[in-house]
C-alpha cells in the first residue's frame, strides 16, 4: 500500500511534497510533490516495482530507502514539510526529534489500516498533541464521505479498455493458455485459505451451469494444483509468476471475479467493479471478524436481497453451489459499487487537500 500511495502522490503537481513510512512517507514544498519513501523490506517491495524499487521508483520521482537511512545525517537535515507514518509503523526517535528542530512544524499524519467500521467517521482526522510540541493527525481510508477513500493511482491508465487493451508481458504467456468462452476467477489469498475445497465446489457449480472456468493462481498460493489438476473437468488452473503491481491491476480488471486478500488487491478489487471474496487478515482476538461483518454491512446496503445474502455467504467461504447463478446480478452491484467509491473521491487526492487546508490554517 505505501508504495502504490507513493506513486498515486508523485502523480499530481499541487505544490506539496511528501515522504512516507512504513513505510515513511517525507517532503517539503516545491511546484511539485517530490516522494521519499523509507521501507523496511526493499526485497519485498522488488518483487512488485519492476525488480528494482530504488531504481523504477526514481524515474518515477520517488526516492526510495531503507528503514535505516531515516537515522542518517543526510536525512535529518531534510525532514521533509509533511510526514506519513502508515499501518502502525513508528518513526525512529531520531527522525521525531529532526522534524521538532524545523521552523515549521511538519504535517504529520498517521495512515491508519482501512476499515468500514461506524467509528472511523468520528476519528477520522483527529489530532493528537505530542509532548514534544508536534500534532499528529490520525487518517482512516474508509467508504463514507467522513473518511478518506481509498487509493485510486494510475488504475484507468493501468488497466485500459478491459477487452482492448493488451495482456501484460509478464502475463502472457499464462494467459494465452485461457480458453476463448470461459470465465476467468485470479486467486491472491492468505495460505489458510479452504481453497481445495473451495475449488471442487466451483467446478460443481460450472459444471451445473455449464459454464468453463480459467482460475489464474498467483504465486504462492496453497492450491493442491497437481492433485486437483485431472479431477477438476470444468476448471482450468493456471499458474502465474510474481509480476509486478501495475501488472496485477490489469489482471484484477480483465477477470469475472476475483479472490484477494489484506487491503491492497481488496481495493483493487472493487475499483475493477467486479464479485469478490476479501481474505481478510485473520487476528488473534477474532477482531477480523467484526471488521469483515462492518464491510459486508456497508458493501452490499443496496444490494438486491439475494445478492446480499448469497454474496455475504460467498464471502465467508460459502459453497460456490450456492452462489453462482447470481454471479451476474453481483456483477451489476459491483459496478454500482465502483461509481459509490468514485463518488467518494480517492485517498491521495484528499490526502493533498487536507495537506493544502493545514498550510493555509497556519
């Protein structure tokens, strides 16, 4: 998420610059937004920024580092005028005491995880006085106009005209193995996902609808594929190599439907307006649960009746059997649902307006 954040922000030309955590995100005021990003895991982020994060993020303007270099010399005396700490990460003290030494005093913002639940809308931009004389402000993404949004980035440019636009390198060779008429179902989840028995569910219900199913793996995904591979006659499994993010999004938007999982290939999921099921990240206390009932509450408000009880089970692992003939009708809801997040306005964007309505306060 912080480096999808990172290029969403280098993209604008509102005069402001930032730098952001984890990820760190720092700035400071010029015609253009100019990025520093701080990672703690630069193999990580390689895998999905083109196999070089320091190099690709620099022809896109974002200065990428390790987690450590937020302590250096060179750094400290650049702190940049606004700073994100994103998902529970916490700045290094020496970077704190480096932003108390500016003139101004940065904008410093906590990027909190994305959440539906009723409670963000109150604490959404709430500010928190430091005692060292700093405000942090909390920012919650969320799905209401109270919250954030969620990020947008380059999706359209991405993505193209779904039907038009040309399959990633990365991905053709895969996916010239589909088959012209089926259906295409991507799959990105976490490892204890039931998808072995998810999948023979699916290929019962194809096979009920008459319908042929290409199911795009992801790497490293726990799929029994050599098992399954002969027993599934209405499913084809395909396996996909590591690619990278933009690569991914067109993916997302050129399948049916789509499995995914955390909250970066769940966004992506509902910009492609498109039926889902969120493999939400499971926690210690259950308090994933309450999280998905608050999403699923909001997601299918509107939805027609049946979508919204099938689809509800749908998203707790119910049995395909029992779902897929309102694939179609979920569809149309998800399509619904893109315009509501469109309507909402796109994290970055409000990220920089809020940015803007500090700098003028002052």
């Amino acid at each position: 998420m912080c480096w999808r954040l990172a290029r969403a922000l280098s993209r604008p030309s509102p005069s402001s610059s930032l730098s952001l955590s984890n990820s760190l995100l720092t700035g400071s005021s010029h015609d253009d937004i100019r990025i520093r990003l701080f990672c703690d895991d630069l193999n990580v982020l390689n895998t999905i920024a083109h196999g070089d994060a320091v190099g690709y993020g620099a022809s896109l303007g974002i200065e990428v580092l390790p987690w450590s270099a937020a302590e250096s010399a060179e750094v400290l005396s650049d702190v940049g005028n606004v700073v994100i700490e994103a998902f529970a990460c916490h700045l290094p003290q020496a970077y704190v005491t480096a932003m108390t030494h500016r003139a101004v005093a940065p904008i410093w913002i906590n990027l909190e995880y994305l959440t539906a639940e009723p409670w963000a809308d109150e604490m959404h931009l709430m500010p928190s006085p430091q005692n060292n004389g700093l405000k942090k402000f909390f920012y919650f993404p969320g799905f209401t106009p109270k919250t954030g949004g969620v990020t947008f980035g380059n999706w359209d440019e991405v993505v193209g005209v779904v039907g038009t636009s040309s399959t990633p390198k990365s991905l053709s060779d895969s996916l010239a193995k589909c088959r012209a008429g089926a259906k295409r179902i991507s799959i990105f989840n976490y490892r204890h996902a039931p998808l072995d028995q998810w999948l023979r569910s699916l290929n019962r219900a194809a096979i009920d609808h008459g319908d042929v199913v290409d199911v795009l793996i992801c790497a490293g995904q726990n799929v029994s594929i050599a098992t399954l591979a002969a027993e599934l006659t209405a499913l084809q499994l395909i396996e996909l190599p590591f690619v990278p993010q933009e690569d991914y999004d067109w993916l997302v938007a050129h399948c049916d439907m789509n499995l995914v999982r955390g909250e970066d290939s769940f966004v992506r999921a509902q910009w492609a307006g498109k039926p889902f099921i969120w493999d939400i990240y499971p926690q210690s206390d259950s308090a994933h649960e309450v999280k998905l009932d608050a999403f699923l509450e909001r997601y299918f408000e509107d939805a027609p009746p049946t979508v919204r009880s099938l689809g509800i089970s749908a998203m707790k692992w119910g049995s395909p059997t029992d779902w897929w003939a309102q694939l179609g009708a979920w569809t149309e809801h998800s399509a619904a649902w893109r315009q509501k997040l469109v309507g909402l306005g796109h994290l970055e964007g409000k990220i920089l307006d809020f940015v803007k309505s500090q700098e003028i306060s002052r």
